[in-house]
C-alpha cells in the first residue's frame, strides 16, 4: 500500500517535471528524515540543467501553489544549476546539510 508521504513525493515530481521535464527533484530536511510532525513543510531542491533566474524560481513555485492548496503541504524550494551546486556550493552548510539527508523524489 502506498502511503500519502510516497503519494505526496509522486506528485510533487510530477509537477515539478511539468515545469521542467529534465530537473532532479530532491527531498531533504525533516520529511527525508522522516522525523516529520503534521504541519512540517517540504523542503525540496530541484536542479536544473541552465543558469537559474529569479523568474525561472518563480515559475517553480507558482506552478506549485496549487498543489499546496490542494494537498494543504507547504514547500520550501530551492532552485539551483546541477552544476552551480555541485561546484560553487560544496563549501556551504547549507550543502553539507541538504546531501548529508537528500532523498531523490
């Protein structure tokens, strides 16, 4: 049997691969951890493969609202070049925390 979580996380991609069919999607923080409480968001990073603008950001999370009124789940999303994060950012916390947890959805 499927659990909501799994169905959430199927739906999430779908939506998201809508936007951009070529994005990895990634699940991290609590829900990845799965030390989740009810009203705990979803953290998401999504990688794309060209340079990220602010208006490609918003596309992603606009796409999203729906979806979070549907499901009544609130995202928290970061968009980033593969490449951009698997170079520039390696030194960051924010890194070191998201891949030390990450689950690709």
């Amino acid at each position: 049997m499927v659990t909501k979580v799994e169905q959430t996380k199927k739906i999430i991609a779908e939506w998201i691969h809508e936007v951009d069919p070529m994005a990895e999607v990634y699940l991290f923080g609590s829900r990845a951890r799965g030390d989740y409480k009810k009203d705990s968001d979803w953290d998401l990073l999504i990688l794309t493969n060209y340079p990220v603008t602010l208006k490609d950001e918003q596309r992603f999370r606009h796409h999203l609202i729906p979806l979070e009124l549907e499901t009544e789940e609130a995202f928290s999303i970061f968009v980033y070049e593969k490449n951009d994060w698997e170079t520039r950012h390696t030194v960051t916390p924010f890194y070191q925390n998201v891949t030390r947890e990450v689950i690709q959805i």
